[in-house]
C-alpha cells in the first residue's frame, strides 16, 4: 500500500501527491475530521452510558448481569442493513430536531461498538474488588459521581482505554451503516475516491490503517507500563516486613 500510494502512475519515479490530496482535497479532509468528530463523540457516549450500567449492576443489580450482557452483545448478531431499516423510523425524528448531520450517526454507532467496549470493560472490572473500592469511597463520604471518577476509573484505566480504542477503530473503519444512510464518512469517501484516484484512496486507507496500529501499540505500552508499576509495588510491599518503617 505504501509502494503503490507513492508510485507516480504516468510519469514514473515517486510521489508525495496521494498524501498531500489527504489535506489539500475538500471532499476527503472534510471526510476525515467528519470520522475523526464521530470517534469521539461514539466513545464519549458509549463510556457515559455503558460504564455507570456496568457498575451499578455489579454493585446493586447483579441479577441484571445476564440481561446487559445480551443487550450489549445483541448487535454482533445483527446485520448492518437490519439496523439500518429498523432504527429508519427513529431516524426521522433524529434529523428532524438535530438536523441532517453526518454527526447524528454517533447513536447508531454507539449501538455498533457496544460489544466491543462491553468485554473490554467487563474483563476490567472483573479484575479488581468493585465492592469493597466503592463501599470505601462511600463512607468517606464520596458520591457516586466522585467514586466512580477518581476511585474506579483509575482501576479500571486499561479497559477503558481499550473499549475506548477498539471503538474509534470500529467507527474509522465503518462502511455499510454510513453509505446505506447516504452520509460521507471516511471510508465512504474512499470508496468513491478510488473510482477516479486509486493512489489517494489507497493512502487514506493505509492511514487509517497505520492511526489503529499506533493506538493499539500505544495501548500496550500503556498496559505493560501499568503492570510494571503494579509489580514493583507488591514486590516492596512483600520485602517491608510489617514492624518495619
């Protein structure tokens, strides 16, 4: 990809062209700040309706569990062209108070990334002792909206930025939803793109391609860090005996 998206196709020889039309073509910047805006509004609205559910079921439903976890898992199940058609209804009321932005398409998103995130967050916060951090918080005198944020979240930091990454990887790389709903996303564009420019298109989606890889790479780093931290503390608390200063 990246040999044929430098390759100059009539003279010969190399080019910076494909890349340079990635800022300087309207249509496909447009396109990918439009991706880049839904990324993060998906992951903001996925991590603000989907983390409190899961700790509150924990703590106060756990009989819930099984129900959240088919509900969130529901939609690998489904076809794109399916909830595309079944949420065309809601849609029309969407539009009619938000208008007709390719923004809107955050709430179908959110649906799509919901298994994704729901097991990320899940093996998180499996891993830590829920209860007895929030009842600690609690008779601190933390509210809820606090003992999530600084006691929780900081536990659970790795999940989240899994579920968080493995979304924005999900929306960036979304095609069906978005061309069946007629708005111009960025693999959208890409598509329409390689009709006429093959090299630009190939480049965009090497981009894209490259943007999941460092998130992901970051998320290691990030993860391998944390854990390193983790161990260097059990090991001095293992090697201070429990007289000692």
């Amino acid at each position: 990809m990246a040999d044929f998206s430098t390759r100059d196709l009539l003279g010969g020889g190399r080019t910076l062209q494909a890349w340079q039309n990635l800022i300087s073509d309207e249509a496909l910047f447009s396109s990918i700040v439009t991706s880049l805006l839904l990324s993060v509004l998906t992951v903001a609205v996925m991590l603000v309706l989907l983390l409190p559910t899961m700790i509150w079921v924990r703590l106060r439903a756990p009989w819930a569990k099984g129900l959240v976890d088919f509900l969130c898992l529901l939609p690998l199940t489904i076809p794109a062209l399916v909830i595309v058609v079944g949420l065309r209804n809601v849609y029309l009321w969407v539009t009619y108070f938000l208008g007709e932005s390719a923004l809107t398409l955050t709430f179908v998103y959110v649906i799509v990334v919901l298994p994704f995130a729901y097991r990320a967050l899940d093996a998180a916060l499996s891993a830590i002792d829920l209860r007895t951090l929030s009842e600690a918080a609690r008779s601190l005198g933390a509210g809820w909206v606090t003992t999530i944020r600084t006691v929780i979240v900081p536990n659970v930091w790795t999940g989240v930025l899994s579920a968080s990454f493995i979304s924005i990887a999900v929306v960036l790389g979304e095609f069906t939803i978005a061309s069946l709903t007629g708005y111009q996303t960025l693999q959208v564009q890409i598509v329409a793109i390689g009709k006429s420019d093959g090299p630009t298109s190939v480049a965009a989606s090497l981009a894209v391609l490259v943007f999941g890889f460092v998130l992901l790479l970051g998320l290691s780093l990030i993860s391998r860090k944390r854990a390193g931290r983790r161990t260097g503390a059990a090991e001095l608390t293992a090697a201070v005996p429990l007289g000692g200063p």
